[in-house]
C-alpha cells in the first residue's frame, strides 16, 4: 500500500479542500481518503509518497479530442501570420477530412503518440477521442493513457459512410468492454446530424443503445449548421459535402433545429455527448437534459472559430453535465485542458467559480465518457488516476483560492506527477 500526501488534496467529490490531505492506494484503486496524520497512523506499514509543496487531485479528462490532428495545422500552413488570420469553419472541417483520407498510417501513429504524450505532460489521464484510424486503440494502449476510442463516421448517403459504419463496428467488436472498466475502451462517433443520412444516424443510435455503446456527435455548433437545416442552402451544401463525397440532391429542408431533429429520429434516446452545442433554444435545452446527454465543450475552437457563447449556465441548470475537451487541432500550440479551463472563465465570467470550471475538467468530463463511477474524483474504491501539482514557488495560497490560482497559473511544466491505474506515467521527482 502506498499513501500519497500533499499541501492540499482535492477530491473533486467535496468542493473544500483537505488540508495535508492524502490518499491511500493499493492494487491501482483508492481504498482511503483523509488526513495524511490520520492514514498514515491507520496504516503503519505503507509506503509515503509525500508532496508538502503541491495539489493531489483527480488527473483531468478530456472528453474530446481528435489526436490525428496534432500537427494538422503545421502541415497545412507555412507561417505563423498565415495561421493568424484563421479560416472559416465549413472550409476548416471540409480540409480536415481530405487531410484524413490523405494523411499515411506512419503520419497517424505519430501525431496520435505526439498528442497523447503532451496530454499525459499536461495532467490528462483520460481521454475521449475521435479517429477514423484503426490503430488509435493500439497506440494509446501503448502511452498509458486511460481513454475511449470513438470511431468518427460520416460520408453522407454514400459509399464512405457506409465503408467506416463497417470499420468502427469491427472496432467496436475487438475493444468494447461493457464493464467500463478496461483501459482502453470505444464508442462511436457520428461526426454531425448533416453529414449522415437520416436512417444511419439512426440505425448508429439504435446499435448504440442496445450495446450500450458509447456515442457522441457534435451538433448545433455554428450557424452554418442552423442555417443548413432550416433551408437546406449554405456553405455546408456547397463547400463541404462535395468534400464527404455525397453525391446527388441536397436533403429537404428539416425547417427545425438539429437537436430537434436528433430528438425526433430518437437518436437522443441512447443519451449520446453532444460535442459544442451552440445554438440552443430553451425547448434544445430541455431536449437535452430530458434524454440525459451530456454536453463537452471545446473552448479554444469555438473562440478560434467565433461560434458564440456556450450556453453552459443554462445546462447546468437543467442538471446537465457539462464536460471539457481539447477538440481538433486549431493552433500549433500543445494542447491544454489548463489553457481550456481559462478560455471558460473568459466565457462566462461570474457565473461559474473556479470550482465549477474544475469540475468539468474532472468528473464532469468523466461523466461525458460514461466513466464517473470510475474516475474524476478521488474517493473510496475508485481507480487511482491521479495528478501531483505544484504550487508557485514564493507565493502563499489560501485553500478559498486555490481553484482559481491552479488555473490560472498551471501549465504543463507544474505538473510533476502522472498517474493511471496506479501506474507512473510522468515523473519529475
């Protein structure tokens, strides 16, 4: 048994933190929570893995990411000042789906191990991401990481989406495991309700239900979106199917929501995450919560795209679980839950705390992938996945703050221990 201490302990269960708090771990689950005084005199013989000047908390999961991205937008622009300017989103999506077709096996495992190893540097232990490579479970079976693989589909009416539908249920078919328990886990991923067509979306949702699968989509994201169901007209029907391949006629106009329309076909019935969703009534809203979904929110990417502001008060109101994720790749940067975390407090100001920010990071986000009876916060009989970071040297830090100062100061390097499963996996001690 080993009892791993520090200043502060972090449970994310209770919003206070635990003074010279500690865990106890053993056989990779946490089987006691409380005092460092108290364990270590309830346990005698356990090893001390003590951290005087640091926070013991949850690792962070991200709820969403597309690790066959990193790097996407080195390869795609040649200087920063062209970078700057950004690109709309539709012509965005439609390049990242020709750099997927294009892009060489060797040129995937290496973005998909660089991505999860700046996870790993910057505290994530879980992650959820969306590939429509077949060696993604492989590669981040090998880095560690906890993570549910969902394998993103879409294509249309078409040969394509057919050809992946077939791909991600033999994926499905060698890695899923109902337990939730396996490291390495999948779901599936239609990519967004205009790029399937009607009856797949909702044979995946019927599949996913009665496997109970995880799944996710990412809708009522921008206005071309909105604009596309309500007339059938836009940037989507003009830029980006010709670039999925879907041949023939436009579909009628739904003259409704998206998530109105995911409602109507029962695609929300398995209670699929809803990758940014933007553009909410309150009657979107209700939808929402009523089937159970939960809701991950990118903030990097919508800011880099300008698609407005997350609804998130509105949700958590309604009792939804509101998730974070790093997205697909929109900068040459790492990526960063941390770096996430303040783009929200830049969002929404006043109305959420640090706190509540945290959480989603946490078992928020752990919720999204259907894994909050396993991992997001650190109490009895959960999987000891855990991060160790460093307070700011010189600077004095009452418990009332620091959610706060962990997020505003915390980058990769004040991370000085990883761990999965009870496993290592980062070190700088």
């Amino acid at each position: 048994m080993e009892i791993v201490s520090a200043r502060y302990l972090l449970t994310m269960k209770e919003k206070e933190p635990l003074e010279d708090g500690a865990i106890a771990v053993e056989l990779g689950r946490i089987v006691d929570v409380g005092e460092r005084t108290s364990l270590l005199a309830k346990y005698p013989d356990a090893t001390e893995a003590r951290h005087p000047d640091s926070v013991l908390m949850p690792g962070l999961v991200n709820a969403h990411s597309e690790l066959i991205l990193t790097g996407y937008y080195a390869s795609r622009f040649s200087n920063l000042e062209s970078l700057a300017h950004g690109r709309e989103y539709i012509d965005w999506l439609a390049d990242t789906i020709k750099f997927k077709r294009e892009a060489s096996t060797q040129q995937f495992i290496h973005a998909v191990q660089h991505g999860a190893l700046e996870m790993i540097e910057s505290g994530v232990t879980c992650v959820g991401d969306v590939s429509v490579f077949e060696g993604t479970c492989k590669v981040l079976e090998d880095t560690g990481l906890r993570a549910i693989v969902y394998s993103e589909i879409y294509g249309g009416r078409g040969q394509i989406a057919q050809d992946l539908f077939e791909n991600a249920l033999a994926i499905v078919d060698e890695y899923y495991d109902p337990s939730r328990t396996a490291r390495i886990n999948v779901g599936l991923a239609p990519k967004a309700p205009y790029l399937l067509s009607k009856n797949l979306l909702s044979i995946i949702s019927r599949h996913a239900m009665e496997g109970e699968i995880p799944l996710k989509i990412r809708a009522a994201e921008s206005f071309a979106e909105m604009e596309f169901f309500y007339d059938s007209k836009g940037q989507i029907g003009e830029k980006l199917f010709p670039a999925v391949g879907w041949d023939g006629e436009l579909p009628p106009p739904h003259i409704k929501t998206p998530i109105a329309y995911l409602a109507d076909i029962g695609f929300l019935a398995p209670s699929p995450s809803i990758v940014n969703p933007i553009h909410l009534s309150e009657a979107c809203s209700a939808a929402i919560a009523d089937n159970m979904c939960g809701v991950v929110y990118c903030p990097m990417e919508i800011s880099h795209f300008g698609h407005g502001r997350p609804p998130i008060e509105r949700l958590g109101g309604r009792g939804v679980e509101i998730g974070l994720g790093t997205g697909a790749s929109t900068s040459i940067e790492p990526s960063s839950l941390w770096r996430e975390m303040r783009e929200v407090l830049k969002f929404v100001g006043d109305e959420v705390t640090p706190y509540d920010v945290m959480r989603m990071a946490t078992i928020g986000s752990a919720s999204c992938l259907g894994l909050e009876n396993q991992i997001g916060t650190l109490e009895v009989g959960k999987i000891a996945d855990y991060i160790v970071v460093d307070l700011p040297p010189g600077h004095e830090i009452g418990k009332g703050y620091i959610y706060g100062a962990l997020i505003k100061n915390t980058s990769s390097q004040n991370v000085s221990k990883v761990v999965v499963d009870g496993e290592v996996l980062k070190s700088i001690r």
